[in-house]
C-alpha cells in the first residue's frame, strides 16, 4: 500500500485519538471525590425549596445574615440536586456531571464541524476546550450553563432551531445567572450577521427570562451581584486571570487562530462584535474564560476551516464510537467515588464541634451547610452577593490583619473551625484560646 493511500487512514486515527483524550479525562473527573463547597449548599437550597413548595427569598442558612433578603439564582438545578440526594445520596453526582459534559462536548463538536468542516479541526476545538474548561467542570449550576450555553449557540446556527432560544434561556436564567452572557451572545450575533428579521424572536427570548419562579427577581439578583465585585475578589475564581497560566493559555491559542484566520481571509471585520467582547469577558476573571470561550468556538472553528481533510459521514462513525467506546469502557473499570474529597472539608472535624455560633471559612460555610444545615446555622458560605463585606472582613481576621476581639465579640462567636496553618490560631492561643480538636488539616479552638 502506497503512501497516499495510508494518509487519509493516518489523519483518521489522529483525529479519532483527539476526540477520545477528551472524553477520558471528562469521564476521569466526573468520577472523583467531590471537592466543591457551593454545590453543597446547592443541595440543601434544593430540599428546603421541595419542602416549602417555593424558591428561597431570604437567607436560611447563616446566623450572621439570617433573613436577610436573597434570591436563590439556581432554584431550578437545586431541586434537580435535592431530588437526586433523596434517590441515592451523593451518588447522583457522578453520573450527572458525565451526562451533562458529554453532552456539552458533543454540542461544541457539532458546532467546531458546521464551522469547520474538518474532523481534525473539530477535534483539536476539542482537545482545547478540555484543556480550558476541565477545572470549571464541577457539579455546582454553572456546569448546566456550559450545557446551555453550548447548546443556545448549536441551535442560533440552525435557523429551523432558532424557536427553541426562549425556552432555552428561561431554563438558564432558572439554572444560573450567567444567562445574562447568552442573551449578550444573541444580541451580538444579531448586530453582526444584521438579522432584523429575527427581532421578535430575540425580544420574546429576553422577556422569557422574566417569568422565572422569581420573576422580576432575575434583575434584583443580577444588580446585587454586580454590587458586590469587591467582594468577588476575594474568591480566585473571580480574579483576574493571568494571562500565561494554564487556564488561559488555550483561549489564548483560539483567539491566536482568529488571528490567523483573519489573514487567511476567513474571518472579517464584522466579527469583531463577538470577538472584543468575548476577549475582554474572558479578561475580566477566571471563571468568566469558559463562556468567553464557549461564545468564540464558532469563530475559532471558521478559522480552522480547510485545514485538514475530513467528511460529515466519517465524523459521525468516529465520534459516536469514541463516545460509545470511552464511556463503556471508563465507567465499567472505575466506580463512582460519591463521596467527598476529606482533605478538602471538615469531616473527621464535625463530632466535635458544638452547636454554638462558629467562625470557619467558605469551604467549611458549604459543607456545614450540607451536613447540619439549616438546623447549624454557620458564619460564612461562598454567597459574595450575600455577605459582601462580611468576606473581606473575614480574610482580614484570618490572616492576622486585623483584631479579631470585635468581630467575634459583635457576632457573639464561641468556637473556630480553620485550617491549621491559618494566622488567626496563633493569635487566638495567645488570647486565651485553646485548641479541643486537631487533625492533619483542621483545628477546633475554644475559649
């Protein structure tokens, strides 16, 4: 056999390699311990609004803002998580998060090949944004934006699909508040392409995400976050990214290939609707790479257009038997963890806590929640547009830079659950404190 004829065969197995790394490391993911402190909180939001028959309005969790007025964004994935907790613990996790970024995957694959044309290109599109996206891959609502978002750009494409748009943001804005990002992402499109026809169409899907559980709520929700910013920064996912690290990097390779595109005449200056403000989206903080990223794979893909070789019959039969093949076989050698990551939270900690007023961290915020809550009532949780100040206060006394004697005197405080290698714990020994409890990462002290 010549070598003309192997080279097709040779590009073939490459792309089929490419599309399979993906969905190994997706599968590896979904089936670990789970370490995220804010879907644990999630779940419980979901049992109390089961309960109750209705979506949270105030706060019910911490005793330091008790009944203070909050919107529970994600009602509509909260119940989702107390439904699967009731049926079979923690171990609904796993199979949700491979369902969901499979699915999410296969979106982006469909969209990188209407694009581009090309297995190969599809599937690098796709060895990119697993390298982007596996660390924001958690079970916390965000994950069902990717989803959404994913399958809001497939269906615009398409106009026989473009009907399904309002349904698919009232769903977003019930499921996380990142909705705002796919209505942006419509309304670019719309002044790009100048689809004025479609105006109707991008109207009612706005006004769709009005009548949520919370209606009018959606907006009070959105204005609360975007006042607590300075608060934000205190959590890394909200940062600014730097723009070398291994996050960034491959959104900064896809805008590179736009680059490349645009000499390659490919891409065109009426592109620049979506591109600038996508950049500087992904710009703005860590957790806002993978919608940036998600919103510039129709634009990456066209620029990878024509490289390789590849046709829409074959990258059917390769895509479906990797995802066939990788799924099977993952998930027959390896056993869902359902459990939680025990370095990460305080488990070992909890029997010898008290139930009196508690300072601790976000991390611990999330999981009390879960284990205790509402019943334990904690200090702080990762809820930035809740507590606002209250966060940097609480990294300021933790780290040392500022007496803590006040604080815990005004919030009426009895006991410390931290990290033991936190600053505070020295300062409190100091004071009087004593240490009743102590492992390889948390201490419990007492006066």
């Amino acid at each position: 056999m010549n070598k003309a004829s192997t080279a097709p065969s040779r590009r073939f197995s490459i792309a089929q390699l490419a599309l399979i790394v993906p969905l190994v490391a997706l599968v590896i993911d979904a089936w670990g311990p789970i370490a995220d402190n804010s879907f644990l909180w999630h779940i419980r939001a979901g049992t109390l609004q089961a309960k109750s028959g209705s979506v949270l309005t105030t706060d019910p969790f911490s005793f330091t803002m008790l009944g203070e007025g909050w919107l529970t964004q994600s009602w509509l994935v909260e119940l989702l998580y107390g439904w699967g907790e009731s049926f079979s613990g923690l171990g609904f996790v796993a199979p949700m998060m491979l369902i969901v970024t499979m699915t999410t995957f296969a979106c982006v694959a469909l969209v990188a090949f209407r694009f581009s044309g090309s297995v190969t290109a599809t599937a690098f599109v796709l060895l990119l944004t697993t390298l982007l996206m596996i660390s924001f891959l958690v079970p916390r609502p965000v994950l069902f934006s990717f989803l959404l978002f994913s399958v809001l750009v497939l269906t615009w494409e398409r106009s026989s699909f473009r009907w399904t748009a309002p349904f698919i943001m009232w769903i977003w804005a019930s499921a996380h508040g990142s909705f705002v990002i796919g209505l942006a992402y419509l309304g670019l499109t719309w002044l790009m392409q100048r689809q004025w026809k479609l105006t109707p169409t991008l109207v009612l899907t706005g006004l769709m995400t009005l009548f949520t559980a919370h209606g009018l709520g959606v907006l009070t929700f959105l204005f609360s976050f975007a006042e607590s910013r300075e608060a934000l920064t205190y959590i890394s996912e909200w940062r600014k990214p730097e723009l070398l690290s291994v996050v960034f990097l491959p959104f900064l390779g896809g805008v590179t290939f736009i680059v490349i595109g645009a000499f390659r005449g490919l891409i065109f200056p009426k592109h620049l609707w979506l591109i600038i403000p996508f950049v500087l989206l992904a710009m703005s903080s860590v957790r806002a790479i993978p919608p940036a990223w998600l919103a510039l794979v129709p634009l990456v893909s066209l620029s990878l257009s024509g490289l390789t070789l590849g046709d829409a019959q074959r990258f059917g039969r390769v895509s479906t038997a990797a995802f066939a093949v990788t799924v099977i076989v993952i998930s027959l050698i390896m056993k869902p963890d359902g459990g939680l990551d025990e370095d990460r939270f305080p488990m070992a900690a909890l029997p010898s806590l008290d139930d009196v007023p508690t300072f601790h961290d976000d991390r611990a915020g999330g999981f009390l929640i879960w284990a205790e809550g509402p019943e334990r009532r904690v200090y702080l949780d990762d809820r930035a547009e809740l507590y606002g100040d209250r966060l940097g206060e609480f990294v300021r006394i933790r780290d040392g830079d500022q007496d803590w004697r006040p604080v815990f005197e005004r919030d009426g405080i009895e006991q410390v659950l931290l990290k033991d290698e936190e600053p505070l714990i020295d300062a409190l020994e100091d004071g009087g404190w004593r240490a009743v409890y102590e492992d390889e990462t948390y201490v419990v002290l007492r006066p």
